[in-house]
C-alpha cells in the first residue's frame, strides 16, 4: 500500500504543474484525493521531506524544494531499495 501511494504521489507531483517553492495541499486535501488517511499521506510526505523533494514551512504548509523526474526516481527506487 505505502508504495503504490508514494508512485501515486510522486506522479501527482510531476503531474500537477507545480514548481519549486510552490506550496503543496494541506494533508486533509491530499488525503482526500488519495482516498488514504491522513497518517498514511503523513508518512509520504515525510518521506519526500527526508530525501529533500518537499520542505515543511511554518505558517506556510509544505512547499517542494525540488521537483524534477530524476529526484522524485531517486526517492521511489530509495524507498523500494533499487540498486
């Protein structure tokens, strides 16, 4: 589950025009339009945050630090442990 939702949400990324510096929706929304809880998009989003694709700013929400095809590769073949 945790990894079909990381390449979901790693595909959102790509996907949604956003860019560096751009703030990502709040947890609840993502949740929402994930069909996840909100721990569960939680835990991505700390995941994204840890390799540094996505900063957590306060009074701001989460904004992406780093959003290209090659780092978001990078982090889903982290998380599955690809060589």
């Amino acid at each position: 589950m945790q990894q079909l939702l990381i390449e979901r949400f790693q595909n959102y990324l790509l996907d949604s025009g956003l860019s560096t510096g751009d703030p990502i929706p709040k947890e609840i929304e993502l949740a929402e339009m994930f069909e996840v809880s909100r721990s569960d998009i939680r835990e991505v989003i700390q995941h994204f945050a840890q390799l540094g694709l996505l900063k957590r700013v306060k009074k701001r929400g989460t904004v992406i630090q780093e959003l290209n095809e090659d780092a978001l590769n990078r982090s889903f073949c982290f998380f599955i442990f690809c060589s």
